[in-house]
C-alpha cells in the first residue's frame, strides 16, 4: 500500500500535466508561426559544435586559430553530440531541441508551484484544497510565457535560449523546493551544478548564483550556513576547472565575444583582465567569484536567523520575484542587442509572469476560496490577454521579416563561393559581418568583421575605419561583404586606400546597402568581372 504522500503526489500529476501541456501547445503552435527561420549568428554554434564532433576541436573554421567566438557553451556541447550521433539538420534539429526543452521547462515549473512550493505554511489537514489555485497560478503564467513574441521566437531561434531558460526555471523550481524542508546536501550539490550549467549556457547565468544560496538561508535550520557553503563549493569547483580549461586552450577566461559586444558596464571589468594578462586575469576572475560566494553564505546564514516574519511567510512569491528582478537585470545589463523582440529577455518572459501571479495569490491568501481563485483568474487573464495582444501584433511583424536568416546568409556565402571560383580563387579569404552561414557553408576562410570569432578585432571593437582597413591589409581577403549598418560601422567605402584595392562588383541584391569587393589584383579584366557578378546573381538566386 502506497503512502500518504505519494497518493498525494500521484494525484498532483493530472494537474501539472494540465497546467504545463496546455501552454506547451499555445507555445507550439505560436513557434509554428516563424517556420523554418533559423538566426544566422546560430550558425556560429553550429560551426563550432561540428569542428568538436569531427575531431578538429572547438574551433570555427579546421586549421584556424582558437577563439571562443561564442557564449554558449552548453548548448555547441549539446549540439555536438547530435552531430556525433548523426543526428543533425541546422533547421529540424534544433527547433526540436527547443520544442523538448520548452516542455521540460514548462514541466518543472508546474510541478514546483503545483507541489505547493509557493506556501510552505500551508495546513497540511486541508490536503488538496488549494491544488486548483496553484494550478491556475502555473498555468496561467506560462500560457502568458508562451504567448509572447520574445519567447517564442527566440526559444526557436537555433541560440541557446531555450536551454539557459530551462536551466534557470530549474534553479528557481529548486529554489523554492529548497523552502520546504532543512537543507540537505544533495539539494545543495544538485543546485551548485544547476548554477555551474546555467553559467555554461551563457556567461550572464552568474548573476542567479547568489539566490539558491539565499532560499537555502530562508529555509531556516541549523544547517542552512553549511548548506549554502556546499552549493556554492558544488559551483565554484566545476566553474572554477572551467575557467582553467579557457585559459589552457583559448588564453582568455572570459569567451571573445564578450569582448566584441561589451557595453559600458563591462569596460573597466574586462580592461582590468587585459592588463593583468590571462593567468594573473583568470585568477582575480576566480577571486572575485569566490568573495561573493563567501558573502552570500554569510549572508544566508543571517537570513535564515533575522528574516522578517512576513518575508518567511511569503518565502515561495519573494523567492519567484528575486529570480524574476533579477532576469530583468541580466536583460538589463547585457550590452543592446541589435536583434528585435529583446533576445535577451526570454528567461524575463518566463518568470515574471509566473512571480507576478505567485505574488497576487499571496496577497489573496487571507480571502475565501472563491475570491482567491477570481483574483488569482482576473490577474491571470489580464496577463494572458495582454501577452497576446501583444504576440499577435509582433509576432506577425517578426515572421513576415525576421532578421539575418541562416539559410539566406548560406545563399549569399554560395553566390561569393561562385564569384571566386569565376575568379580563378581555389578557397578564398572573405570578410563579412554575417559569419553563421558562412561558417557553416565552410567554402572560404572567413574574416569575421563582427569581431565574435577574430580575436584581433573582437579586442578593438571601436577601432574606427583606420583600424579596420590596417586589419584587412594584413589578411588580405580577396572579397569583402559589407552592407547597412556595416557600411557606417567599418567606413570602408569612403576610405581611399580601400577603394584602391577593391574594386565594387555589380551585383543586384535584396540587402540593403549591400556591396561585394573583389580585390583588383585578382579581379581581371571587365568581362571577368561581369563574369564573376552575374555567378553571383545566379547562385544567390
């Protein structure tokens, strides 16, 4: 005969699944809305992940020098695996990672507010009185999660969101299971690895690290200064031999993007690792971690002691809001993205909802069943509508044009392939700002204008027009791709030594301000040039 509890537990089940699968489906289908679309800076995960799994390492390009040229870790491990399996497309597969990881996602979080992880001073005699609420609770905030544009879209994208979002819903779920009981070790050790994961999905995931450790605090007891202390040696030991690895194989502690895209908050930080050099940097990097975390304990140990009454008695929404502000600060600190609908604010789409619907159910605790359920569905349909509102409007704008496609940039990389080889050029050097498909075409060496892969112009990311054509004389590409915001961004067109050397093909293309540069000492007479531009058109068509 089964136990109370897991009667209990078994009866939660019909619940979770109704409260997470419904919202997976809104998800589904809104997702089915960008079809095929893949962003082209995926193609840079994918470009890696394949080099791993073909024995090359984690480089871009086979042969080529070692830079980190992206933030997600995690995911190019993921990715590789696939590959090794042979199981990859760069379209099927990841959208169908991110489909399995969005249900997984949605699954924890119902089965975390569900299990009552939101009111750990529940009466335990009233049983399953209050599973209704929780279940509109979860279900409600997810389906506003799904309905909105900045979730869906970039959870299909071919990044890495769907998995950092899954990670960081997985630290909050254990977060607020951590509430319920005296900290255990495991617990402790299961969150630790949780934060060292979402670190490796993307770099930012530092800033959750501190709030396991407060829950952990929160839930009061003895142990709660031993148990913060072990989730954070559970972190720090893995981060730490990951740090090591950077520093061993790519010479930096931190990826290279985070120097091509780093905004005025991270000057100082990341001028202070350059100057100190990769050991004397990757070690102060270590230092500074391992201060916060022994704040952190201290600081856990004291909440667990001096919390105010009503903080403790609201522990589950305080702990759903603390990782809901801070998803907004990690959207919030991150350089501006260029790319629209907020790529960066996929895990803010997820539990704000969430934290803000936990917070309205508290606030309706002291009122009868029924009226707690009406402000709980009020709050929950306010959000729900609004979401779509706004998803219906943006979303159709976003699918009808959505920015720098994969499959695009690929055909734009096979049209420069063609004009090379009407050049005479075996595999030429290229330079282009869009490196994903280009990358993943692998038809010519690629100079990286973006910075994300080139460590010289990853570590000048405004070094002016002078800068950029001092680079281009030392590689000597025999085209270079530039077009909008590039044009203004490189000065290259308006520079005489440029136009010297290369010479504008006339080519016809949907790109805006688009131009393709063959250099004049390969370029030919004008019928090699006509030649060369219209198997351009040909291909690209």
């Amino acid at each position: 005969m089964n136990p109370p509890g897991a009667r209990s537990r078994s009866r939660r089940w019909p619940a979770i699944l109704l409260a997470a699968g419904l919202p997976f489906l809104l998800f589904a289908g809104h997702a089915a809305l960008f079809g095929g679309w893949v962003i082209d800076d995926a193609g840079i995960s994918f470009a890696y992940a394949r080099s791993l799994a073909g024995g090359d390492g984690l480089v871009a390009q086979p042969g080529t020098e070692r830079v980190e040229g992206f933030t997600n870790l995690a995911w190019a491990l993921l990715l590789a695996l696939s590959m090794a399996a042979g199981l990859f497309d760069p379209v099927v597969t990841p959208k169908a990672l991110s489909a399995l990881l969005v249900l997984l996602t949605f699954l924890i979080l119902a089965r975390a507010v569900v299990s009552g992880s939101l009111d750990r001073d529940r009466d335990p005699s009233a049983g399953d009185a209050h599973a209704i609420e929780d279940t509109l609770v979860a279900g409600l905030a997810l389906a506003t999660a799904a309905a909105l544009t900045p979730f869906a879209a970039w959870s299909v994208s071919g990044l890495e969101n769907p998995l950092y979002t899954l990670l960081a819903a997985s630290l909050a779920a254990g977060s607020l299971g951590a509430l319920g009981a005296e900290p255990g070790h495991r617990r402790a050790i299961a969150l630790g690895l949780l934060a060292f994961l979402l670190f490796a999905a993307r770099p930012d995931g530092l800033l959750f690290l501190p709030l396991p450790a407060l829950a952990l605090g929160l839930a009061g007891g003895e142990r709660s200064r031993r148990a913060a202390a072990i989730y954070w040696a559970a972190f720090i030991v893995p981060w730490a031999t990951l740090t090591a690895a950077r520093l061993l194989y790519f010479g930096d502690p931190l990826p290279n993007t985070y120097y091509a895209k780093k905004g005025p908050a991270w000057d100082e930080v990341l001028g202070l690792l350059e100057r100190l050099g990769p050991a004397a940097g990757g070690a102060a990097f270590i230092a500074l971690v391992a201060a916060v975390a022994a704040g952190t304990v201290t600081a856990a140990a004291g909440l667990g002691r001096r919390a105010p009454r009503t903080l403790r008695h609201h522990a589950g929404p305080a702990v759903l809001a603390a990782f809901a502000v801070t998803a907004w600060l990690d959207f919030e600190l991150l350089p501006t993205d260029w790319m629209p609908e907020f790529r960066f604010a996929t895990a803010l789409a997820l539990l704000a909802p969430l934290a803000l619907l936990a917070v309205c159910a508290a606030a309706a605790r002291p009122l009868p069943p029924g009226r707690r359920r009406a402000v709980i569905v009020a709050a929950g349909l306010a959000a729900l509508l609004g979401a779509s509102a706004y998803g219906w409007r943006h979303t159709r704008a976003f699918a009808a044009a959505p920015p720098v496609p994969f499959a695009h940039v690929r055909a734009l990389c096979r049209g420069m392939d063609a004009v090379a080889e009407a050049a005479g050029l075996e595999r030429a050097v290229v330079a282009t700002p869009d490196v994903g498909g280009a990358l993943w075409e692998d038809r010519f060496t690629v100079v990286d204008l973006a910075g994300l892969t080139d460590r010289a112009l990853g570590r000048n990311p405004r070094g002016g027009p002078e800068a950029y054509l001092a680079y281009l004389l030392e590689r000597r590409p025999e085209l270079v791709w530039i077009h909008g915001y590039w044009v203004g961004r490189t000065g290259l067109p308006s520079l005489p030594g440029f136009t010297e050397r290369y010479l504008p093909l006339p080519v016809a293309t949907d790109v805006p301000e688009a131009a393709l540069h063959l250099r004049r000492d390969v370029a030919g007479g004008p019928e090699s040039v006509t030649r060369a531009a219209r198997a351009f058109e040909v291909t690209v068509e």
